[in-house]
C-alpha cells in the first residue's frame, strides 16, 4: 500500500485539482503588481483625464487592462461593463 491517500475522482477521470484553471496567467499577476507598485508611489494615472490614481481596484483594473492589451491570459470584461 501506498502512503498517499486516495483523491477522489470527479466527473471525467479527473481529480478537482486537476479540473481546476486558473482564470489569471503570470503576465496578468506581474501587471497588477506593477500597477500596485505605481499607484503606492503615486505614479499611476487614469487614461483620458491622467489623474492621479488613488483607489486600489482602480489599480487592478488598469494592471489587468495592460495584460489583456499585451496578451497575456486574463478573461474578458463581464458584458454590463461594455454598454457603459
């Protein structure tokens, strides 16, 4: 006998590890942490007006937004974002 215990198997064959994707891939993790970074320094700033950014889901958003411009693997914005 083996001293591992035994995973439950879901569905398909597979484990829920296994089944399990992340939604974010490292590019997305690096960009946020730099947007992070910048906005703690004070220099981040929004896009059109170029304020000062100040809140940090703000932060996020605009880190997540370069991953996803430099293709990294980041899901699409939920759709009542884009009828704004």
């Amino acid at each position: 006998m083996s001293a591992q215990p035994e995973r439950k198997l879901l569905g398909f064959g597979f484990s829920h590890k296994e089944r399990t994707v992340g939604r974010y891939g490292a590019k997305a993790a690096k960009k946020v942490e730099k947007a992070l970074h910048e906005m703690h320094e004070g220099t981040l700033h929004s896009g059109k007006s170029g304020k000062k950014v100040t809140s940090r889901k703000q932060a996020i958003a605009i880190g997540l937004s370069q991953a996803r411009k430099a293709g990294g693997k980041v899901p699409r914005k939920s759709d009542s974002h884009h009828s704004r």
